[in-house]
C-alpha cells in the first residue's frame, strides 16, 4: 500500500512540473507577443511606456488609440486584424509570402548615421570582416580585400512588396532600389515609403555605409559583387553617412565594381532602403 501511495505522490508532483513547465512557456509567448506590440507601436509614435512585455494601462491605452485611427474594431486586445496592422501577423496577410522567423542577429551593424574618414572606412571593412572586392586606394581609400563576412538571407513578399531578410544581421532591405532619386527628393521618397506602409512597416530608412557595404560579396561567389537575391539593376547605392569634414559628401557603395566610395551629397543615387527586423 505504502509503495502505491508514493508512486501516486511522484505522479502528482510529475504532472505538477508539467503543468508549471507549460504555463511558463505560455506566460514567455505571450510576454514576446505584447513585446513585440510595444515596439511595433513606439515606432508608429504611440506612447506605451517602458518596452516591458507586461499588458498594462499604458499599452492598452496606445492599442486602442491606434485602433481608433487605423479605423479597426476597437476591442483593446491585440486580435489579429491589429496584428495585421502591426505587421505582426504577416501569414494572414493576402498575396503575402510567410515573414521569416525572427532570429537573435549574429552580428549588430550600427545603424545610426554617421561621418567616417577613409581610413575609417577601410578600418570598418577590417573589423567587421567585410568584403572589398575592388581597389581603389591609388585614390587614398581602400585597396582589395577579401573577408570572411556571410549572410542568411531569405526572400519573401509581404502585402505584394518583396524583402529580402538577413538572419544573419537582423536587417530588412528592399528587394530592389528606387533608382536615381535626386538630392531634394530623398526625404520625399523616404515619407512616401514609409506613409504607404511598404511591405506593412513605416520603419524604413536610408542605410548606414556600414550596413549596404555588408552586401559586397567576392568575385568568386555572386555576380557583381552581389547576391543575385536581390533584383538590383541598378548599382550606385547612396548611404546615410557623410565624409569626415565634408558635410556636401557622402559614402556610397558602387556594386558593379565592388568599391566603396566618397561622392556628392547633390547627385542622383539609387536607393535601397532597410529596416532593423529585429528589436
């Protein structure tokens, strides 16, 4: 009797365990669900308090104005058709491919703006083991140099805009670039990108130098100096980052020869808009 007694007492503890196991994978779910709302909702400008994963007066209050101008039910909860809005519930989306799975990036590029002289340049592709397949230091910059940098990427089309993903950075590029786009129209085309929700996100922005020259790949590998995953007719790509001192010129990246290069702020660029896809 004794002996039936403890082997229910070890089966009751079991299904104990079990029972706290799988409500605490539930509680962690729904924690990186609101999360993830939080986030989505501090970059459409809603005031939500502190990103904490935690459903509180703040939040809800910022879920249900946003459904109030997004002309959504207003229930305050997150259901999917504000998900969708979110772009939070992009498989429910029609003509739309399944969001690739957010992935803690390998590694972070900066994504702030910023001035960076040649040598600094040159001390970027160096650290962060880029490729620099062309030379150009007859000029002062950098000369050839093949690095170990790779990528993850996988393409997919959300509300019929396609993306490419980097699982390897976290970063969300454009497929293809909006080619030449003049000088005085550049933050034009960034607020008509980002008003039309391209792709269900208004988070798109001009990349750092840093960040479009991880794109560069070795001649060996991909035709001209790029994976072919991305439909890229066009080749002079403009960066958010200006030159030491220089303030009319910034850094751009020349694809077809494989370089990276200072150029004028007035000119015409293609340009190839991202996004950080994971927060």
């Amino acid at each position: 009797m004794m002996r039936i007694f403890r082997q229910i007492v070890c089966l009751c503890l079991m299904i104990g365990i079990l029972s706290d196991a799988a409500f605490s994978a539930s509680d962690a779910s729904e924690k990186a669900r609101v999360k993830q709302a939080q986030i989505a909702l501090r970059q459409r400008g809603y005031q939500i308090g502190q990103v904490d994963g935690i459903w509180g007066k703040q939040t809800r209050a910022a879920l249900t104005r946003f459904q109030q101008d997004q002309g959504l039910p207003v229930s305050g909860e997150l259901d999917d058709a504000t998900l969708a809005d979110l772009g939070l519930l992009s498989p429910a989306l029609p003509t739309s491919g399944a969001a690739p799975v957010a992935k803690v990036p390998t590694v972070i590029l900066r994504a702030a703006p910023a001035e960076l002289s040649a040598q600094e340049i040159d001390s970027m592709i160096r650290k962060n083991g880029f490729h620099h397949p062309g030379d150009v230091s007859a000029g002062g910059l950098s000369p050839t140099r093949q690095g170990a940098f790779s990528h993850q990427y996988e393409a997919t089309t959300l509300r019929g805009d396609p993306v490419v993903s980097d699982l390897a950075t976290g970063l969300m590029w454009q497929q293809r670039p909006t080619p030449f786009i003049r000088h005085q129209d550049l933050q034009r085309h960034l607020s008509a990108t980002n008003a039309q929700s391209y792709a269900g996100f208004t988070d798109w922005r001009l990349p750092t130098i840093e960040e479009l020259a991880s794109l560069l790949e070795p001649p060996d590998k991909q035709r001209d100096f790029l994976d072919p995953i991305f439909a890229m007719p066009y080749w002079l790509c403009l960066s958010a980052d200006h030159v030491s001192g220089n303030p009319t010129q910034v850094w751009v990246v020349f694809f077809e020869e494989g370089i990276i290069l200072p150029a004028s702020a007035h000119d015409d660029y293609d340009v190839l808009l991202v996004r950080n896809a994971h927060q």
